[in-house]
C-alpha cells in the first residue's frame, strides 16, 4: 500500500517512526491552517501513542498590525490541546526582500530554541515544495536549490523535521473541515508583490488546470534532485579527502585545503567540492561570482590571492587555500608590557600568549610586526625578520597577527616558530594559542 493510501494520522507516525526517541518534539506554530492541522494531529496522537514531549513555538514578527492578536490565538489553540506554548518575539531586519528577513529571523528564533535530542517538526507540505521548485527555477538555481526543501536537516543543537511534504494542502483542508479547527488568515499571503504568493495564486492555478498532477510531478522532480544532489556530495566528499592533507600550520585552528589535488579536477568537480566544503562557512556565491576561485587559483605562484565571500574570505599561502572570517579579518589593537610573564596573556581579538621555561628577565613587551624588524640569532647574527619568516614559510596572513616578544626594544622571539620562540636564547619558549573560529570571531 502506498503512503497516499494510508490515512493522514498514521502516515504522519511512519515519517517521524525514526525520530521517536528524541526528547521533544517542537511544533512550529504560526496558527495557518499547515501548522493548526500538525499541532492538532500530533495532540490526537499522542493520547493513544508514546510520543516524545510535545512543545509548541509561535514566533510574533510585529510586521503586521493584526498580528498582534495571533499569539493570544495560538495561546488559546495550544491551551485546549494541552500542549505548552513558547511565544518568541523577534526583530525583522530591513533589506530588499521582507520575506527573506522575515525567515532569517524566525530560523535565527528556532535555532536558539531547540536543544540537543530535540526536534523542531513544521508543517511545510506538498504545495509549498512545488512552490519552492518553481521559485528556485526561477532564480536559476542548481542542483542543491532546485532538491527543494529537505525532510529533515541539523538546526542548532538539534534536527528540523518536514513531516508533512508528501500531503497535500487539500489533504489539510479536509482534516481542518472534519475536525472543526479554526486558524489564523494571515493577510499577507494574499498579496500578489511577493513571489511566492504571485506564483501559489496565479502561476500555479494554471499550471494545474493544464496538468492535473503538476504538483505531485514537481514533488517527484524535487526528490530525483536530491538523489542527485546526495551523489554530487558523496563524490565532494572523495575530492576533499584528496586535498585534507595535515599542514605544519594545523596549530592555527584555521579550515584548510591543499590547493594541487583540487587544481586537478575538472573546473566542475572543484566547483562542486568548494561549494560542499564552504556551505557551512558562508552563503555561497552565484555562478557569475566564481570567477573569483579561477584568479586565486591560477594566480602565481609569489601571490598572495584572496577571494571575497559574503561571510569571510579565502586566502591561499603555502600550497594551500585558507579560510578566514570574524576576527581573523579585523585590526588587532595595540598591545605593551606583559605585566606578569608567569601568567597567560590574553592578547584582545588574538588569543592567548604564554611562556615556560626560565622566564627571561623583564621589563618584557609584547608587539605585533610592523617591518624592518632584526632578530639576533647565536652563530647566525643579525637576521631581518621578513626573510626569517620566508624561510619559515609563515602564511601571509599570519605574519601581522603572530605575537613578538622584546626587550629593551630588541626582539627576543617569535611566538611557535621553531628556532624563533625562545629556545636559541635560553631555555623557555614562548606559545601563542590562537583564536579558533568558534570562539568569539563574529
């Protein structure tokens, strides 16, 4: 028997079978008829079933006037079902699509809800992936775009569930009629300005009054692209592991891919590996923008090449291409006297500086490199700092920001280079720890 032929109830237990163990279920609950017929199905069920707790999350944009008698309906609604509500109210940020906004803040709002073992179930349908493959079409999306909206995908600490996608927006409307459910209209969703209405209300229509089944084929086509778009990350997956080799500068906590296995692919393979290995970093560019990964590609070999994304930027150095964001891309402030050499010294914006060993005599002082340096160097003499770093092979963009270590204004160490970092001079040497890109760096 197929899923169409089993009733909407048990249908909706078979797509959420493997989620069962979480410890919450979470219902997006916006108080529309998709979310009114979830929250109200999951309530029925879980009287004669052992499901996880259910838990329930409205949140109020403010856009609208009308809007701010939705939470006190949502309270109402949630109240009778005996399910608990969290009403979280958000800022939308200005921008050129309020849609766009609209959603950031409302994902922004369930990410920081749902906690570990939990799972935030929202009630996007049939209707709404044809919807979504049609306006991604529109907007010459690829493969990844055009699979649609996924069934499930990680959210914050937690997973976000469609259970719903193979129902169709009827099958909801007759479940609402036969139960008596009450929901909000939410006016907006008649305005015809906003893509998605223009083509739900007057693309759609027509499309099925050609093909009947329009919908349900758009659904299909949306399912044989995220089969396609699996194959392409599994063969991502096979690209980086030939570019992951470890670098000598695995100790800055930076994201990085060695640079000649990548070149050899296909312009298409190194396309698709960059885009999995970056989608979690940035939103990635559009086709015209790659141009941008082909000149740091192909720059000389002396270059320093960087490409500029929406959330950071890559440089190559080394053989090697390098990820960077938050505060890795902004200026470092000053620094001076390390007052107690004995202990850690946070450096602002740069990590932790320390030293062991027999901490040389002080008044010691902290800086950061800004040419011309000399370093004095047993049985080498004096060495200029720039070619010491050359032969060190320090990445570019590393250079500015490693700490220095003086003395009555003479450079005494270069903080974790082997040679540079104390031990030629006694025996201590001077650790920098870095910021990794998970602390503090937005």
């Amino acid at each position: 028997m197929s899923r169409s032929n089993i009733d909407l109830p048990a249908r909706l237990l078979l797509n959420l079978a493997s989620w069962r163990n979480a410890a919450t279920w979470r219902i997006a609950f916006s108080g529309g008829l998709d979310s009114t017929v979830l929250l109200h199905l999951l309530a029925t069920l879980s009287k004669t079933e052992s499901l996880p707790a259910l838990n329930a999350i409205h949140v109020h944009h403010g856009l609208q006037v009308v809007a701010d008698a939705w939470p006190e309906h949502c309270r109402s609604v949630c109240a009778a079902l005996g399910v608990p509500l969290q009403v979280v109210c958000v800022q939308v940020q200005p921008g050129a699509s309020l849609e766009r906004a609209a959603r950031d803040a409302r994902y922004q709002a369930f990410t920081e809800t749902v906690q570990a073992n939990e799972v935030l179930l929202t009630a996007q349908h049939r209707d709404d992936q044809a919807e979504t493959l049609l306006f991604r079409l529109l907007r010459g999306a690829g493969v990844r775009g055009l699979s649609g909206m996924p069934r499930q995908r990680p959210l914050g600490k937690g997973h976000l569930l469609r259970p719903l996608l193979d129902v169709t927006r009827a099958e909801l409307e007759a479940y609402a009629s036969v139960h008596g459910l009450s929901w909000i209209e939410d006016p907006s969703n008649q305005d015809r300005q906003y893509s998605r209405n223009y083509l739900r209300h007057q693309v759609l229509p027509v499309l099925i009054q050609r093909w009947p089944q329009a919908v349900a084929t758009m659904a299909r086509s949306a399912a044989h692209l995220t089969e396609a778009q699996g194959l392409l990350e599994e063969l991502a997956d096979m690209d980086l592991r030939g570019a992951g080799s470890a670098s000598e500068f695995d100790w800055l906590g930076l994201r990085s891919l060695e640079l000649a296995p990548l070149a050899q692919l296909s312009d298409a393979r190194q396309r698709n590996a960059l885009s999995h290995w970056l989608e979690p970093l940035t939103r990635l560019p559009d086709t015209d923008h790659w141009s941008g990964w082909e000149d740091l590609r192909d720059a000389t070999g002396d270059a320093s090449p960087v490409w500029r994304l929406a959330d950071g930027e890559l440089h190559r150095a080394g053989g090697r291409i390098w990820w960077l964001s938050g505060r890795w891309l902004q200026p470092l402030p000053g620094t001076g006297v390390w007052l107690d050499p004995a202990s850690p010294l946070i450096l602002p914006g740069n990590g932790v500086l320390s030293l062991t060993g027999q901490i040389p005599d002080g008044p010691l002082h902290i800086r950061y490199r800004e040419g011309g340096e000399v370093m004095a160097l047993p049985g080498r003499g004096h060495r200029d700092l720039k070619r010491l770093l050359n032969e060190s092979a320090v990445p570019s963009f590393v250079r500015g920001r490693l700490p220095l270590l003086c003395k009555d204004g003479q450079l005494l160490a270069v903080a974790n280079l082997k040679g540079l970092d104390g031990g030629a001079l006694g025996d201590w040497y001077l650790h920098w720890q870095p910021l990794n890109e998970d602390q503090g760096l937005s």
